[in-house]
C-alpha cells in the first residue's frame, strides 16, 4: 500500500551515524508513520541498490535504528534551521 503524505523535502544532510532531514507535511500526518515509511522506502531501495548492504547488517536485518527524533523549530526562521542542517557533514 502506498501513501501519499504530502511533503516537500526542503532540505537534507547529516553524519555517518543520522541524517537531518527538513520537511514541511500536513498536521494530519502523524510524525512516526512518515518516519518509518521512510526508513522502509530507503532501506528497500539503499538494498536494491547496494545489495552488499545486506550481506553486512545480514544479523540485525535492519539498515536503521528503531528510534528517531523529531523536533519543532515554531518560531525559530527557518533559514536558520536550513542553515544547521546544510553546515553537517554529507553522510558518506
């Protein structure tokens, strides 16, 4: 089943061990259904793409960690939130 839950990615980055990702979605979406779909979309794809991938983490069968953090920057100007998220380190 696919879900359409409306969401513009308005910027990416992060570190070997997390990435930051910045997207504007309804409230209607709940935070941890479209975290886990992306974590379910990218570990099916990274597999498909990388298939050494899961001769690697072959033990846990899991390309992420099962807990994530989402925060809210109400207030703060999002150029400045962009600006944090651009100054991390690729993910290699």
């Amino acid at each position: 089943m696919r879900t359409n839950f409306e969401c513009e990615l308005v910027e990416f980055n992060g570190e070997n061990n997390h990435v930051h990702l910045l997207k504007n979605f309804p409230l209607k979406v709940a935070v941890t259904k479209l975290v886990n779909s992306l974590k379910d979309v990218s570990s099916r794809r990274l597999r498909q793409e990388f298939p050494d991938l899961t001769r690697h983490y072959w033990r846990a069968n899991t390309l992420w960690s099962a807990s994530s953090f989402a925060g809210t920057v109400d207030g703060a100007p999002l150029s400045m939130v962009k600006q944090y998220i651009e100054q991390q380190n690729r993910p290699v």
